[in-house]
C-alpha cells in the first residue's frame, strides 16, 4: 500500500513537471506537454496579482495560483522578467 501511494506521488510530481509557462506581451501562455500538447493563454487582465518571495513568484489569476522557482527560469533574465510582469500586473513583494 505505501509503495502505491509513494508510487502515485512521484507520477503526479511527474505531471508537473512537464508545464512551461510563456510570458508575452499578449498574456501567460501555460503549455502541457506529453502524448497531446496543449496550450491556453491567461490574458493579463485575468491577473489579480503576482507575488514574490525570495525564491517564488506566485501568480494568482482565475481562482489559481501558479508556484514557479525563480530558479527555473530557462531564459532570460529575472530582472527582466519581474520588470515586464510589473508592468502588466500589480506585483507584491514579500
């Protein structure tokens, strides 16, 4: 029994991890990888705020909060990207 549950932990830690979030001028791209690629796009306008910790940022839009590590970002700056966001969202640091 613990090694299924333990099993059906690190599948869905698995799931996850195979989202990438764009950010461009039009609004968030959320895109889920696998067997079919799926994307939706979350204008800027849906956006209540994004909030910073010293190693998050927490955007919180349609009744959701995405967690991103500030570590993962893949390209780019963060500085560059807290700039762009700040100007498109209310921002918060925390």
């Amino acid at each position: 029994r613990a090694a299924e549950q333990l099993l059906a932990k690190r599948n869905a830690q698995e799931g996850l991890a195979e989202v990438r979030l764009t950010f461009s001028p039009e609004g968030m791209f959320v895109t889920r990888t696998g067997d079919e690629e799926e994307s939706h796009m979350v204008p800027y306008a849906a956006f209540e705020v994004v909030l910073e910790t010293q190693e998050l940022l927490l955007p919180v839009y349609e009744n959701t909060v995405t967690i991103l590590q500030k570590k993962d970002l893949l390209t780019g700056t963060l500085p560059r990207l807290q700039e762009f966001l700040a100007g498109q969202v209310p921002w918060v640091t925390m």
